[in-house]
C-alpha cells in the first residue's frame, strides 16, 4: 500500500522519466520479438 501512496506524491517529471524508461523497455522487447520471429521466418522459410 504504501508504494501506492508513494506513486500519488511523485512529482510530474518523475513519473514522466519512469513511464518514459517503461515505454522503451517495452518497446525494445517487442522490436527484438518482431526481429527474431521475422530472423526464424526467413531463415525456416526457404
């Protein structure tokens, strides 16, 4: 509960790099899924 509590007087910018750091964390995971499927794809499909 009290990482809730936290989370509500985080200032503005904090939370910003947090979800920011998020964001890229996410996003290179699925860049690397999408290459990898479309690696195994090409390689398996010929």
């Amino acid at each position: 509960m009290s990482g809730i509590l936290q989370e509500m007087r985080m200032p503005h910018d904090e939370q910003r790099k947090r979800n920011m750091r998020l964001g890229l964390i996410l996003g290179s995971i699925a860049l690397a899924l999408f290459f990898g499927i479309m690696v195994r794809w090409a390689l398996l499909g010929s």
